[in-house]
C-alpha cells in the first residue's frame, strides 16, 4: 500500500483530509451521507424549531432538523465542495507538471 504523502502532493492530501472528514462513522460531517440517503428515500424533514425536530424524530424514525441548520449545513458544504474542486484541480495540475518535468529528464 502506497503512502499518501510519498506522492509529495499537498492537494492529493487536502482531498484525502476532506474524504476523512466525510466518513459517515467516524468523520466529522458524517451526518452529509445520512441526510442524503434520507433525502433520498423521503424520510427527512424540515422543522421550525429544535424541540419540534426532536420530538418529530423520536416519534417518526425519521431525521429532522430546523430549517436554520439545514440551511447552515448547505452553506458549509457547498463550501466544502469548493474547497475539493480547488484540490482537485491543483492535484491534477501538480500531476501533470512533475509528470512532463519528468518525461524532460529522461529524454
């Protein structure tokens, strides 16, 4: 198994940094994958307040959450997304010049 980093390419690092984060057990946004599958299978809702969210959810199994943090958590994410687009591109770009950087030394 090849390190990470033994590809010196700080990019390929910061997506492997945001992967992390979105492990649904033990990453720190997680909950993104839960929401989408409940989104998908029409089992999330949008509540006015905290206390209508919890008692909607404990009595319905389904994944509730204010209006206000959804709207939050959109925000956050869309920032995230951003944040991998960058990576990526840079990632691919690093690739590409220590690729051609490399074809030049050899021939």
């Amino acid at each position: 198994m090849t390190s990470i980093n033994s590809f010196k390419n700080i990019h390929l690092s910061a997506l492997f940094s945001i992967a992390c984060d979105l492990h649904k057990k033990d990453g720190e946004f997680g909950f993104y994958k839960t929401w989408r599958n409940r989104l998908e299978h029409g089992i999330f809702s949008l509540t006015d307040n905290e206390y209508q969210s919890k008692v909607w959810q404990s009595e319905n199994f389904a994944e509730t959450t204010t209006e206000e943090n959804f709207e939050k958590q959109t925000k956050h994410l869309l920032q995230l997304t951003r944040s991998a687009i960058f990576s990526f591109v840079f990632c691919v770009r690093k690739e590409i010049i220590t690729n051609k950087e490399n074809e030049n030394d050899i021939g």
